[in-house]
C-alpha cells in the first residue's frame, strides 16, 4: 500500500491537469468521465478476528512491547498473518512490528514469535511509544470542542499539513517506519498506510468510530459523524506533490462511495466496510461550494468570498457540469471576474474523477 497521490493521478486520470496557471486564450485538457469501480463480493472479517480470545491476548501482550507470547489456542502461522493484517485497526499505536512471525503449539496452546521492523532495537520501543503518546496528547488537547466534524476536519488538516509523503519509503520493498504512525505523527514523514492508522488512532482517542480500508495498493478511512458514516482519504488531500507553501485540501473529505469509488477498487477482504451513502457532511455541502448546477455569477462569487483565505475549493455535483465550468472558467477565462483573482499568480488544481476545483491565489 504505497500509493501516492502524485502516482495515483498520473495513472487512474484522477489529476489531468495540475499546478497550471490559466491564460484565458489556452485550451485546457479535456476531462474524461470516470467509472465508478464497482465494490467486490466482500469477505468481512474484523469481527470474527475480535471473537477470538487468542487474539486478544496477542494483543495484550504486545502491548506490554512483548514480541514473544503465549496464547491459550491451537494457532497457526496463517492465523497469526490474518491477526497482524487486522493489529493496524485495532490498535494502531502498535508501530514496531515487522513482517516476520511464527506460530508454534506448545503445552497450553501456542507460542508466538514476531519480528521487529528492521533497524529498530527492542529497549527502545518503550521510550518511542511514550513519545508517540505524548504526540497524540499534545494533537487532542489542540482540537476543538465543538462538534465531531469539526474534531475530524482537525485531526485530517493537522496531519495533512504536518506529514510529508515518503515517496523513498513508498519505493522500498521493506517495511519501515513510515507505514506507521510513529513515522507519521513523530517523524512526520509516512505512506498512506501511516496517514490512515494515525487519523484512526486520534479518533481512538476522541471516541469518533474510524477505521482503516484497502485497495489499489492503497488504504484510507471511514469514519462515523452523526449517525452516519463516510469516506475519508487524508494521503491524497496533502498538497506535497505540489510543493511547499500548499494548504491540504479536501477532496476526500467525508465523501460517499459513489465518489470514493471513481478513483479506486476495493480489497475483497476488509476489516469491516461501511455503507457509505450521505454527503451531509462532506466539505463542500457544509462549506456551501458544492454546486448542482453552473451558475457563472455564484461561482466567482463564491471565488471572492475566499479573498482572506488566498485559497479556495468548490466541487459540482456530476460530470457535465464540471466540464462547463471547467471551460468557462479556465478555457474561457472567466475566472478573472472574480476581483481576487491575480492572471500572473494564480494557480489551480483540477481532480476530474471528482469534479473539483482548487484554487489558490
């Protein structure tokens, strides 16, 4: 799961025209509909993993930083792989492991042997655990005590804007810190593995149900606001491909499945995998740049309203009215009504499989 958004782009078309500057007389790359991917027979098996007891001990004692222990069952080297690819949802304050490990039956049940990541030494993890802890405390007591949307939408911007992609780490065969949270959150340097079980950990922490998803060599989250659950991808609204000085946006910010899946398939064995079908929540509808139709004169509108910001993001409902405004806009360069908008210094950032804008100016 190395994927990263630059790479996603450039090959799922999710990117067709990035970082241009939009002189009214250029024609701009025509966008191209996507296709919503459709969801696998999927094998869900985060419950039946939490049902065994073994399990929890495993947990248990890997949690006193123990990597050699003894569960009270008959196990095998596949269950104890099945238990290690479910640890980073459980609990993904668990970042030392590697991927070596062992079963072995013994007098009352099974010893279990796992690995460490290579480079780490087993007398520091102890230490490196209580810094990741102190990191998520200093995080929590930063958020605002509103409602869980606005906790969420803390916790995503925080990590977007404090973690930068790894792309030397999403190149490597090996595991390394940067799959996880402590890589992410301390190091601030991490894949998409360690965005997703670092918002996962905070909202642990907050009491916000989330959990982590995969597919297309990649993962991302759902989370549970009001009643209802969402999408969320905090890799690909980090502005790192970008270059510095970029603000994350929020493309995949509380999204349903309709619109996760134009830019991704889905792993046929998940953890858990929600039903994604409201966008109450979503950025845009709540931010009141969510367009179901073109209207030119609302659109610069909403562009002005963001002078303060020198920043601004919209999204349109469905293909042929992102196409409109995108020739309008940018083709025919009527983004220079807006009264904020300066022709040298303007900048923006298309995602065609999601009909979004961002602007930064």
């Amino acid at each position: 799961m190395r994927t990263s958004k630059l790479f996603a782009a450039m090959t799922a078309s999710l990117l067709l025209l990035a970082g241009c500057s939009a002189p009214a007389k250029e024609h701009i790359k025509a966008p191209v509909e996507p296709v919503t991917n459709d969801i696998p027979e999927l094998t869900i098996t985060g419950a039946e993993m939490n049902a065994n007891e073994w399990y929890q001990e495993m947990c248990d004692e890997i949690l006193q930083f123990k990597c050699n222990c003894v569960v009270h069952s008959h196990i095998t080297n596949q269950d104890v792989k099945k238990a290690l690819a479910h640890l980073p949802s459980d609990h993904p304050e668990i970042f030392w492991l590697g991927n070596r490990y062992s079963a072995s039956t013994v007098t009352d049940g099974s010893k279990v042997k796992l690995g460490l990541l290579d480079g780490l030494n087993e007398e520091d993890i102890p230490d490196m655990a209580a810094k990741l802890d102190e990191k998520v405390s200093e995080i929590i007591a930063g958020a605002p005590a509103g409602s869980d949307y606005d906790k969420i939408l803390y916790v995503h911007d925080y990590i977007a804007d404090n973690t930068q992609y790894d792309y030397a780490g999403a190149n490597r065969d090996k595991s390394g810190l940067c799959h996880t949270t402590y890589g992410c959150l301390v190091d601030g340097s991490a894949v998409c593995e360690g965005y997703a079980e670092s918002f996962t950990l905070i909202m642990n922490k907050l009491g916000i149900e989330s959990g982590i998803c995969t597919g297309s060599n990649h993962a991302w989250n759902y989370v549970k606001v009001d009643g209802k659950y969402y999408w969320l991808d905090i890799t690909w609204d980090d502005m790192d491909s970008y270059g510095s000085g970029y603000q994350a946006e929020h493309t995949y910010f509380l999204v349903n499945s309709d619109m996760l899946l134009r830019s991704r398939s889905v792993d046929w064995t998940q953890g858990y995998f929600p039903d994604c079908t409201s966008i109450d929540e979503n950025y845009y509808v709540k931010n009141g740049s969510y367009f179901k139709s073109y209207d030119r004169d609302e659109v610069i509108s909403y562009i002005e309203s963001c002078a303060d910001k020198k920043h601004c993001e919209f999204m349109f409902a469905d293909f042929e009215t992102y196409k409109t405004a995108l020739y309008d806009l940018f083709d025919s360069g009527k983004v220079y009504k807006a009264s904020n908008i300066d022709r040298d210094t303007m900048k923006y950032f298309r995602e065609d499989n999601m009909f979004s804008i961002n602007i930064n100016f």
